[in-house]
C-alpha cells in the first residue's frame, strides 16, 4: 500500500502544472535633428587712451555723440613739446565701439540678417536635404544622413525575460 501510496503521489505531482512567465519586449526609435541657426554677439564699447611725457596739450581728442545706428566716431587732440630740445613720449589710441544694432527679427525659424559686432560667434542653421530614418517590423534600420548641422540616431531593443 506505501507503495502505491508513493507512486501516486509522484504521478500527481509530475501532471500538476508548472508555473512561468515569460515576457518578450521590443522597443524601436528613431531620432533626427536638425540644428537652428544661432549668433552670439557682444557690443565694444569705444575707447580713447592719450599718454605722453614732456607734451602739451593743445586741442583735447573728443569722442564724437552716440546715436543709434552710427558709431561714436573720434577727432584726434592736437600737442605741443613743453620743453624744445629734451626727449618726449606720446601715445594716443582709439578703438572705435560698435554701432547700435538694430534688433533682428525672426520669421518662419529664421533670422534673415544676423547681427555682427566686435565678438561675434555665427553658426550656421542645419539643412535637413535628405536626413530619414526608419524601422522595419523585424527591426532592420535604415538611416540616411542629412546635410550639415544634423543628427539621426536609431535604436532597438529587444529583451526577453522568464520568471
């Protein structure tokens, strides 16, 4: 009787079901950019910067009115030698600044006139020409470049996992 006892158990328990889960993920995604342009600016200022020794000054240099859209413009001083026959030194420096811009406007993502001033750093606007990417349903990719200024990047994940 154990013994029949002991192989029914064992054949019941070889016909109970076994438990498991399986999971099967698959992930695809295709990114394409394509950079704006950009311009980065800062105005200069005008400077004027006079020294000397054994010099007189006879008319001052004067930096001229700012109004928008001109410059500042600058006449240069006028000197003299205060001692005749002794050494002398003179130095006078101008840099002229930079105009007031005039604001730029953007129309359809883009900007027709860029702004240039004393430190200007432009770059130029991506062009799309033929940048394409695709994923298949059995997860071949294709990627096409584009022009200057884009990006594509593709990926697929595939992941299986049992429980």
């Amino acid at each position: 009787m154990t013994r029949t006892l002991l192989v029914l158990g064992i054949t019941l328990a070889a016909a109970l079901p076994a438990k498991a889960d399986i999971t099967h993920k698959i992930q695809s995604s295709v990114q394409l950019q394509v950079d704006g342009a950009a311009s980065q600016a800062s105005r200069i200022g005008s400077t004027l910067s006079v020294s000397g020794s054994n010099v007189s000054l006879d008319t001052a240099p004067v930096l001229g009115t700012l109004t928008a859209g001109s410059a500042v413009g600058y006449t240069p001083g006028a000197y003299s030698i205060t001692t005749a026959g002794d050494a002398f030194s003179y130095s006078e420096s101008y840099i002229e600044g930079d105009a007031t811009p005039n604001a730029t406007t953007v129309s359809s993502g883009v900007v027709t006139s860029l702004p240039m001033l004393g430190n200007t750093t432009t770059t130029s606007g991506g062009v799309a020409g033929s940048l394409a990417g695709t994923i298949a349903s059995d997860g071949a990719m294709t990627i096409t470049a584009g022009g200057a200024g884009t990006t594509a990047t593709g990926q697929v994940v595939l992941s299986i996992e049992v429980d």
